[in-house]
C-alpha cells in the first residue's frame, strides 16, 4: 500500500491522547521543554514509560545530552503552555512555568500528574527516536482534568 503522509498523520489523529510537555536539563545548559502527546505506559514492573522525539526536532541536541528527564501531563487550562513549547525555538523554560521536583527535573506547574525518569533505552523509530524512561518518582492530582488532543484539536473531558 502506498502511505499518503496527510492521510496517514491525519488517521493517527483519530486517536484522542493527553498532552505533556517533557522537560530536561542537560548540564551547563537552560531547562527546557517540549509538547508531545506520544507519551504511553509501558510496564508496570519495572515502571517504565515511553515518547517519541522527532529526529529533525530543535530539541533534538538537547535531549541527546541527558540521562534523565520529565514528563508533565497537561491539564485542561494548560492550552497555552502547550502551544508556547510547541513553537520553534520556543524551548526554554519560563521560570514561572516550573519547579523542581525530587530528582532536581523541572516539573511544570498546575500540571495533572508528573513522572521523574531516568533513561532506560532510547531506540531508533524510522524519523523519531523512541525514549524509554524508567520512573524515578511521580505525582499525580486526581482533582484535576487532562487537556486532549484529538484530529488536530485541543478539546476536554465532560
Ligand atoms: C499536541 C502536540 C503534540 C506533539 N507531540 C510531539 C511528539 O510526541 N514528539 C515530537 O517530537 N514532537 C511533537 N510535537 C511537536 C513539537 O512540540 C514541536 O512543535 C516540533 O518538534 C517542532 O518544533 P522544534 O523543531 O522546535 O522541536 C507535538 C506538538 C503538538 C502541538
């Protein structure tokens, strides 16, 4: 079968997910972070998580410097900060957007839930990377609504 890019990218679309902002701090560099909605649970035990990094990303550098990183679950007011880390060159974390959670990461604020990981593979996957990231530490508000994504558009639970 012959795969349409459009096409194809607009079927994943269909399928609604969270969206995160990863965040890292390589040594000797600004924290920074990205959108991503590929973020998935993995495995239970270990506790291992995955996302996947666009080779031809801006970040790419940067999360090639770091043996750790964090993942923040968006919450359903958080549409502006998802949209601020997802521009180009529009990386650099704004001190007010974060703090620092047990591993010394930055955490975004007002998020859902967070997970602290420490890199426990990283594979190839065509034109993105996959990381794999063992949990370290994690936080999680169950008083809180998630942002979603879904067919290109930011939308929320009822
Ligand atoms: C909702 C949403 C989800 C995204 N998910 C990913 C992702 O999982 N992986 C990724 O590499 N980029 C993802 N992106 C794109 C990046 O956030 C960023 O915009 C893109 O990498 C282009 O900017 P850059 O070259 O500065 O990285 C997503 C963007 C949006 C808006």
């Amino acid at each position: 079968m012959q795969i349409d890019n459009r096409e194809f990218r607009d079927a994943l679309g269909t399928f609604p997910t969270g969206v995160c902002i990863i965040t890292a701090h390589p040594q000797g560099q600004k924290p920074f972070g990205m959108t991503a909605n590929s973020f998935a649970a993995v495995s239970l035990d270990p506790a291992l998580i995955l996302w996947s990094l666009q080779n031809s990303s801006d970040c790419f550098d940067g999360f090639s410097a770091i043996d750790k990183f964090a993942v923040s679950v968006l919450a359903s007011d958080q549409l502006a900060l998802s949209d601020q880390y997802a521009r180009r060159n529009s990386h650099d974390l704004k001190p007010q957007h974060f703090r620092l959670g047990k591993s010394g990461l930055p955490i975004i604020r007002g998020a859902v839930s967070s997970f602290e990981c420490n890199i426990w593979a990283k594979n190839p996957g065509g034109d993105h990377v996959i990381f794999i990231g063992e949990v370290t530490h994690f936080e999680s508000n169950a008083n809180k609504q998630p942002l979603v994504f879904s067919s290109g558009q930011y939308c929320a639970l009822r």
